[in-house]
C-alpha cells in the first residue's frame, strides 16, 4: 500500500476518524484506525468501538492499494506534527512509512484481519439540513446528564412525526426540547430512538454549515442502531436501550408570569453577579415591572447586585437558580431577548426565545430549569 496526499486534508480526516477513540478500550485492538487504499483513487479511514463506528472516505492518489491498522492516537499525534507539505504513506513490512518533508516516521502495524466489521447503515429515514441539524443538537445537549451511571439521561430522546423532529434532553434538573423540520424518506412516518448525547455533540462538530446530513434508522426498534451521514463522513451508533421517562409533561399548560429581558444583558449580569456565589448555591432574580434585579451573596459573604431592564406580566416574583443551568439555557437560545414564563417560585420556569421585549415567542426552543430553594 502506498498513497500521497496534502498534509491538511490528511489530518483534518485522521483527526475526525479518530475523535471518538475510547480511552481504555475492552480490546487494544480497538484503538486501531484501519485505513483503506483503494486503485480507484479514494481513501476510506475507519474506527468501531462496538459502540460508536466512524467513517470518512476522501481522494488521494494511491500508488499501490491495500489496508492496514495502525494506532489511532499516534498516527493523529504524528500527522497534526508534520510539516505543511504533502504527505507519502507506504506499508513497507510490518510498518507504516508516513514521510513529509524530511521528516519520517515508521508506525507499528496491528493485525488488520483481526479488527471487528464496521456495522452497516440502516435504511435512510430521512434528511435535514445539516446547520439547523448542528443548532438544534447543541441546543439540546446542554441539559443531557454527564453521569454515567444514569445511562438513559445521558441520551436525547429523538421522536420523528411525519415532518417534524423533536429532540429532548433531561438531567433531572433541567429539560431542553428543540423541534424541527426535516425530510422524511416516508411521509407519515412515526420513529423515536434514543440516542447518545456525546455521541450527537461529535456529529454536531463533525457537520459543516451548508449541505444535508441523511439520518439512518430502521423502522424495526430492535436494529438498535443510528446512523448519520454527510460530506462523505458516516457514523453510526447502537441506541441507549430503556424507555425514557414521559418529560414532555413536565412543561405546564398554563403560567400566571411572563417576563422577558435581552438575552445577552442577562447573561452578561448573571457572570458577573454570579462571581460570588458560593457553590450550590443560587443567583436570585427578583421580577418587578420594568426590572430584574439579580444578587447572590448573603450574610458576612461577598455580595453581588446588578438591575436589568424587563417587561412583566403578572405578579412581582423572587426566584433563584443555578448560575451553570441558567447561563446554560440561555446560552442556547439564539434569540435576542429570553421570555420566562413561571407558575410560582417553586415550580419549574420555561425560557424560550422572543424578537423583541413584546414580541412573538418563537417556541421551537424550549428550556426548562428547575428553580432552587432561597
């Protein structure tokens, strides 16, 4: 085997391939990128975990075709090192011969034929369009939980119905839902899956702004796979298996108090007011017509204060928050102004996004967070 091609474009796709890499993998093995040269001028880089597969398939000019395995992290480590020059890979024996300029490496093989099959794509479902794809999972991710030893929260549930899909995350303290709309294979069609949030944060980063991303997923729930696909990048991924509690009801019907305020005046207040909030404890906002004063400290402690500017409706209210979930949920927002609405101090408060301080609320978006005891 042997090809060459531009350092950039080289490691730009050894980099992507070798991004979900596991750590301490169940077999070394696994910490292999197998790399494919095929005599029609394409070169295919590869990684499974079992789990999560990557593939990334790009022109070279292939001198000799053939396949190797060689170890993920080294091989990113020596490419992101090299020279801006083109890049010439050669099997020479039981090593891989990577040269740039007059630098040269010589990687040790892995036994190729020993490393597992990546899984096949499911049936295409559908496709979006790859930006708004990339914003809603972002949007969305933010409230998956991080703790592993609740594997369902740290999935988003993803529903499909007909031409809207809808993407929910949960970590018990807060709740983000994004819908949108996207292009079903099959008009009518009813799916849901639940997948890894760490694993959607990877194909987020992985999708450019324009384009489409195809979404792979069988109508048989028990194929337990997910596949996304775009820009000659394919990953795919088993599903989080369980049943994901009924969140959409935690959203109430009704709320007796709306306040809106600039999006970026209040998170720039709840930095600053939230510097001298000691862990755990919360940034408190007061909501009085025409302002929101915000203030965190209390007693001998340091103390805080900062008044914003806010439209309300209803009843003056005092309610306090975690700064992180709250900075957060508006963080992802995209939208001008935060509408907040409450039912009372205790109960969970909904942001969603506004054009304006008496504008439509755009409800696509919706972020719930669960207030904390003053």
């Amino acid at each position: 085997m042997k090809f060459h091609l531009d350092r950039g474009v080289l490691g730009d796709a050894v980099s992507w391939a070798t991004r979900t890499l596991p750590v301490r993998p169940a077999m070394p093995i696994l910490q292999g990128v197998r790399i494919v040269a095929e005599a029609g001028g394409e070169l295919q880089l590869s990684t499974f975990d079992y789990e999560v597969s990557a593939q990334i398939r790009l022109d070279a000019e292939i001198e000799q075709p053939g396949e190797v395995l060689v170890q993920g992290r080294m091989l990113s480590d020596i490419v992101r090192a090299l020279p801006n020059k083109d890049v010439s890979i050669a099997l020479e024996g039981t090593k891989l011969q990577v040269r740039c300029g007059s630098a040269r490496f010589a990687l040790a093989t892995l036994p190729v034929e020993e490393y597992p099959q990546l899984p096949s794509m499911p049936p295409v479902a559908g496709s979006v369009a790859a930006d708004v794809f990339a914003e809603a999972i972002s949007q969305v991710t933010v409230a998956a939980s991080k703790d592993d030893t609740l594997p369902l929260l740290t999935g988003v549930k993803v529903e499909i119905s007909g031409e809207t899909m809808t993407l929910m995350a949960t970590d018990r303290y807060r709740l983000a839902l994004r819908e949108l709309t996207w292009n079903p294979a099959s008009p009518g069609t009813e799916q849901t899956a639940l997948v890894r949030g760490r694993t959607l944060h990877e194909v987020a980063r992985s999708l450019s702004t324009g384009g489409s991303v195809e979404i792979a997923l069988a109508e048989d729930s028990s194929a337990n796979l997910i596949g996304f696909e775009a820009g000659g990048r394919r990953t795919t991924s088993t599903l989080v298996d369980g049943e994901y509690p009924p969140v959409r009801r935690l959203f109430p019907e009704t709320t007796a108090i709306t306040a809106v305020v600039s999006t970026g005046a209040l998170i720039d207040a709840v930095k600053r007011v939230s510097l001298v909030a000691e862990r755990n404890t919360p940034v408190r906002l007061s909501f009085t017509e025409g302002q929101v004063a915000l203030e965190a400290g209390a007693g001998d402690d340091a103390q805080a204060s900062e008044v914003l500017e806010a439209h309300l409706d209803g009843e003056d209210l005092v309610v306090g928050f975690n700064s992180g979930f709250l900075l957060d949920g508006l963080g992802a927002l995209g939208a001008e102004f935060v509408r907040l609405t409450f039912t009372d101090s205790i109960k969970p408060s909904v942001m969603s996004g506004q054009d304006s301080l008496e504008g439509t609320p755009d409800t696509s978006y919706k972020y719930l967070i669960m207030p904390m005891r003053i």
